[in-house]
C-alpha cells in the first residue's frame, strides 16, 4: 500500500503561484496513480488533476491552462503546479493514487488559502 503525504501549500494572493508536492512511499509503483484532489469548504471533494491509464492528463475545467500536474520518478513524488490562483481555488489539497476515481485513501491534505 502507498503511503503519501501532501506538502506545499499556503497563503498567496490572487494572480500568484504555488506548488504542491505529495511525497509517496510504501508501494511505489502506485505513483503513476496519483492524482490531486481538492475540497472546499461546504464542498464536496472534486478532481483538480489526475493521469490517465493512456499515459494522458485529465484536469477540472476550472483549472485547465492554469495547473500542471507532473511526476518525479526518481523523487518518488507528484506535484501539482498551480498559477494565476483565483480566491475560488481555495481549499484543503488532497493527493490519492486511484486514477482519479476518487476512492482514496485521504491524508491530511495541505490548505491553499487565496486571498483576493
């Protein structure tokens, strides 16, 4: 089983940059899995970025042109490249390896908070 952990959030004004980083251990060839996932708060959880079994990407509409998702085999980590953030992109960042089918398992996540 993989064991991940999300890192790399923070608070950033509107127009700005982050990036996320979600740390894999355990069974690594589950990286090729993981997909990022995000919840507002009130929201229910949505799909931000996820691979595809293709070997494509898959992104939420909100987020197309602005989020890049990317892996470093070698890192054994995913990261979730994210700029021109809007105040609605704020919420509790989550990696999973499922394919972006939303199963999990959930770690602690790490919150993005933009401000406008």
């Amino acid at each position: 089983q993989v064991h991940l952990v999300e890192s790399g959030g923070g608070l950033v004004q509107a127009g700005g940059s982050l990036r996320l980083s979600c740390a894999a251990s355990g069974s690594i060839f589950s990286i090729n899995a993981i997909g990022w996932y995000r919840q507002a708060p009130g929201k229910q959880r949505e799909l931000v970025a996820a691979p595809t079994r293709a070997g494509g990407r898959d992104y939420a509409d909100s987020v197309k042109g602005r989020f890049t998702i990317s892996r470093d085999n070698a890192k054994n980590t995913v990261y979730l490249q994210m700029n021109s953030l809007k105040p609605e992109d704020t919420a509790v960042y989550y990696c999973a390896a499922d394919w972006g089918r939303g199963f999990g398992p959930w770690g602690q996540g790490t919150q993005v908070t933009v401000s406008s």
